[in-house]
C-alpha cells in the first residue's frame, strides 16, 4: 500500500515538478512571479482537445499544441511584461495577475464554462505486479516529466544557448556587457516555461476534466514546489514537486482525501516557517 502511494505520488509530484522548473525559470532570469503560469496549462489542455477533436492525430496535436503554448508565452513577453521592463516586481505581479483573469474569461467565451472530457495518452489496463498496481498513465508521466528534467539540464549545460540563458539569469547586466541578448534570453525562457506548462497540462487532462479552473490549484501547487525545493533553484524546484505529491498521496491514504490539498499547503508554511530558504537553501531577494 504504502509503495502504492509513493508511486500515486511521483505521478502527481511530476507534473508539479514540470510546473515548478517554470515558474522557477522565469523567477530566477526576470526577477517576478508568473501567477498566470497555470493558466497556461489550461489554455493548452483546450488548444490541445479542440485540435483532436478536429480530426488531428493526437502526437501531432501535442506537438501543435506544445508549439502554440512556447508562442503565447514569447508573446506575452514580448508585448506586455517587457513593456513594464521588468523595474518592479508589484507591477509585474499585478500584469500577471491581469493577464490571469483575461486567459479565464477568453477560454469562457472561446470554449465556455463546462468541464469537458479528454482522451487518454496511455493504455487503461493496469499492470499486476503483486500487490504492486502500476497504471501506464503513472509510468508514462513520471518518464516524460524525467526525461524533460535531463533534455532541460543538457540544453542548460551543453549548448550556448543555454549557457548564455544561465549567465543572463545570474547577472543581466554583466551578460549584456559580453555581449550576450539578455531580451532574447528571457524570450527564451519564457517559451520553455510555457511549454512545460503545455506538456504539463496535457499529461493532466486525462486524469481530470478540462475546465477553466483546472490550473489555478495546480499552479498554486507548483509554487509551493518551486518554494519547498529552494525559488531559484531548478533541480531543487523538480525536488519540492516530488516531495508534496508523495506527502499529498500518503496524507490522502493514511489522513483523508478530503484535506489532501491541506496537508500540502501546511507542509509549505512549515517549511516558510522553519526553513524559508528551501531545501536546496537558495535565497529569495525581492526585487522592488
């Protein structure tokens, strides 16, 4: 039973995971919170079942979509938070916080208030292995999600991009005197982060409705993992994902499942409370 859980919990603490590495991404090269990151996951979750339902094989459609969601975040980007240039955190935490409320009412008029079903990315039938009960769904997210994490810190480590990307994020203006496009780093960034939120969102689906209010726990969720693991910290934040969704499993199982969401938000102001830094011990400055 209790490696049941563990495993219900690496399925839920990957998706988390995914969540937090962009939230934790665009906090670490920008300097603000992104409070639209999970409605991001809901927008692509809808691009994503309105191009299945057209007819488009859904690999195909996961890639359009994934594409589509990259766009959005470079647009947003580009078009309104670049505007602010980035010189306080209140107002660029009041444009996310706008920007947030205009994705909810477009997807409202666009695909209206109903939750509707999606379909399922992995075989139904379970796999026997003793007491063990291993779902292909569990399997599939925690190796995608994995998988992700390693394509992640490869590109971060091992092209320029990435390595200029890794410089930007440290110190801007340092990178911009050699020479390195700092804007174009932060385009960048924000792209990815959107497409891990659109993979995130998509891996989701099947598992839940997709509704409108379908990111907004989630996303809260995924800052609590970004916080758990240490803000600024990219494998720290994979590591806070992991540890709520198992601590949400085995409080769900060995407490109740009715205060599952309880139980991780007070494992967060625990750790805000007796180890703000994090797990990993990165150090939150505010920008003002």
């Amino acid at each position: 039973m209790v490696f049941q859980q563990i495993l219900n919990g690496l399925t839920n603490g990957s998706i988390y995971a995914l969540l937090a590495i962009g939230v934790t991404m665009i906090y670490k090269s920008l300097g603000m919170l992104n409070f639209a990151h999970g409605d991001t996951i809901m927008i692509s979750a809808f691009i994503c079942l309105t191009l299945i339902t057209a007819g488009i094989p859904i690999p195909l459609a996961i890639v359009l979509t994934i594409i589509a969601a990259a766009f959005i975040g470079c647009c947003l980007e580009r078009f309104i938070y670049r505007k602010l240039e980035f010189s306080s955190f209140t107002n660029l935490l009041i444009a996310t916080v706008g920007v947030s409320y205009i994705m909810k009412n477009l997807a409202i008029v666009v695909w209206g208030a109903e939750p509707q079903v999606f379909p399922a990315l992995f075989s139904t039938e379970p796999i026997n292995l003793g007491k063990l009960l291993l779902l292909p769904q569990n399997i599939g997210i925690i190796c995608v999600a994995a998988c992700l994490v390693v394509v992640l810190q490869l590109f971060f480590y091992k092209t320029k991009t990435g390595k200029q990307m890794r410089a930007a994020a440290t110190d801007s203006e340092g990178a911009s005197m050699m020479g390195i496009n700092v804007n174009k780093c932060r385009l960048v960034t924000f792209g990815i982060s959107a497409a891990f939120a659109a993979i995130a969102g998509i891996l989701l689906s099947p598992i839940f409705y997709v509704s409108v209010d379908m990111g907004t726990l989630v996303g809260l969720k995924a800052f609590s993992a970004a916080i758990l693991g240490g803000f600024g910290n990219i494998v720290g934040a994979m590591l806070g994902g992991i540890i709520l969704g198992i601590v949400e499993a085995l409080g769900a199982t060995y407490a109740t499942a009715a205060y599952k969401d309880i139980i991780s938000f007070v494992l967060l102001f625990l750790f805000l409370y007796f180890k703000p830094n994090g797990i990993l011990g990165k150090r939150i400055e505010q920008k003002l």
